[in-house]
C-alpha cells in the first residue's frame, strides 16, 4: 500500500484517531500529506487529522467510506476502545462476515492511501519543491506610524535535510506611482536567524533564514517575522499573498484602528494577479468589525493565485 497506506493501517489499530498519543503515533508521510505539526496540542493534531481523513474519504462508495471511518475512529458512533470491537460493528453494519469487514476496511485505507497526494521531493532544479506551508497566520497592524505584518509561518520539509528556507515579500507601489525607493525592515522573531537580504527590484525583496534545527521529510518547524515599513513610506491599500508552493491554511487578520478605518474593504479569494488592484466586486465587499479589524481565512490556496484583502479610505 505504499509508506501512507502502511501508516494508515498501523493507525487503526487500538482506539484509532482517538489514541491519546495520537501525535507520537503519526508516520511521517501521513503528518506531510495532512499538515500536522506533531508538537502541536492534541487536540488540534486530532481535530486537522479528522478533517483530512474525512476530505479523502468522501469520494469513496458508502460501504467504503463507512468501513474507512470504523477502522479509524472517526465518528463517534463507532468510537470502540479496540479495532476487533469497531470490525464487529462494521460486520453487522454491512451484514456481511468480520472477514469482509476487514477487507472491506483494507480496501477503503488503499483507495485513500492512492489517491491523498504526498508533497513531492524536489525535481532536479526545482527550489520549490524542498518544503511547503502547512499554515500562514499573518496580523497587519496599520493602526500606528509604521505599518507592521506579524508573519507566522508553519513549514513542512518535503525532503530529508531541509535547513534554510527563503522568504519573500512585495512592498507594493501606491495608484499611479511606478518608481523610487522601497524599503522594509524584517525581523526574524522565532524559529530561525536570517543569514541574508536583497531587493531583485524596487519593490521586492528576499530573505534567506537559517532554521533553528534541520528538518527531514514531514517534519515540521515555525518560523516568525516582522515586516515593517518605514514611517510616511506610502504603499497600496492591500495585504495579498500569491503562494508560490503548496499552502494548506492562510489567516489573515488586518487591524486598522480608529484612525486608520477602511470605508471599504474587498476580500480576495484566489484572484489572478492582474485583477487584485482594482478588485471591488460586491460579493467580495467586507466591514471591520466593532474594533476596527477585518478576519480572513482561506484552505487549500492555489499556487500562483492571490489571497488577502484590499481596502479603501
């Protein structure tokens, strides 16, 4: 059944997904293709697992999928302490003997198993195929003198001896400015050290950071920066992420203060590129809530189109 359906099979065993060292339990392949971090709380490692079972599971015949949620736990009904105990009531479920609700139970974990898509190794001069985000979470803080971006990234290593990554990011230029001098300021606040810096244009700049410890397939590692603009540096009205690699998760939250509250704001819902700056379709309009802050939260972004939000005065 290849590395994920081994692991899938070895998780069945005993109380399934509901082991209480569910995180202690996951192959490194299964922790990839999820994006779990397997030092995160128990209780989000279980809840994310769920949810990606669950999304494979759902194009599988209804015995199948049935047979696949028994073996593993995962609904509550058939939440038995012990694996013969959830085949028993798989047997009686599907009127059919253990023996077929076992094989009906290795047939679901194959299909799954074939069908999930592990993150790749890196093809021969691919940078983008060494590590991917399980999860961005940023806070923009526009409600001071400096513009600053709390950026907090969850890497997975997509290959053995994965020890540095390269952060990118566009200061874009405001409406009707095409020229003169970007600057940004950014801090490595967790997770690693940053070895490098330089702007390929004016408006764009790369960050190479060391990791704290070197990470092999499927394992996981934060790593957070500030971004801050310099005070009085205009920049367009719009925080967008266009993902150049596989990210699973993307949380944005905008804080524009009393004093800087948006009239309007648009969400961008995997645009292409070209549309973002002057994006203002109605179904895509948001309001700031009581505290002045807009929340935004995407899964499953789509490499090379473009995710956020852009506002107006």
């Amino acid at each position: 059944m290849g590395a994920l359906g081994d692991e899938l099979s070895r998780l069945r065993h005993g109380r399934g997904i509901m082991a209480g060292d569910l995180g202690e339990r996951l192959g490194p392949t299964l922790r990839a293709v999820a994006g779990i971090d397997p030092d995160g709380h128990p209780d989000d490692i279980r809840q994310r697992l769920t949810r990606f079972l669950e999304e494979q599971a759902i194009s599988l015949p209804e015995d199948l999928r049935t047979a696949f949620a028994a073996a593993l736990a995962l609904r509550e009904d058939v939440r038995h302490r012990f694996l013969e105990e959830r085949m028993r009531w798989l047997a009686d479920t599907l009127h059919r003997d253990i023996r077929t609700a076992r094989r009906r139970a290795d047939e679901a974990i194959r299909i799954v198993a074939a069908s999930a898509s592990p993150p790749a190794g890196p093809a021969s001069g691919d940078p983008l195929g060494d590590w991917y985000l399980a999860r961005l979470c940023t806070v923009l803080l526009l409600d001071g003198a400096r513009p600053t971006a709390i950026e907090e990234r969850l890497v997975v290593a997509a290959r053995d001896d994965v020890g540095e990554i390269v952060i990118s990011t566009g200061i874009p230029f405001p409406d009707g400015e095409v020229t003169g001098a970007r600057g940004a300021e950014l801090t490595v606040l967790q997770g690693g050290t940053l070895i490098s810096s330089e702007w390929p244009t004016a408006g764009y700049f790369r960050n190479s950071i060391t990791l704290a410890r070197t990470l092999r397939l499927g394992e996981s590692h934060t790593i957070s920066v500030r971004v801050v603009i310099p005070e009085g540096q205009p920049f367009a009205r719009r925080y967008a992420f266009q993902p150049l690699r596989r990210c699973d998760e993307f949380d944005l939250r905008i804080r524009f203060g009393s004093s800087g509250r948006a009239k309007h704001a648009w969400k961008l819902s995997g645009l292409p590129r070209g549309m973002v700056d002057d994006y203002a379709a109605p179904e895509a309009l948001i309001r700031p809530d009581a505290n002045g802050d807009v929340e935004l939260r995407y899964e499953h972004l789509r490499v090379g189109l473009t995710y956020g939000a852009r506002w107006s005065d």
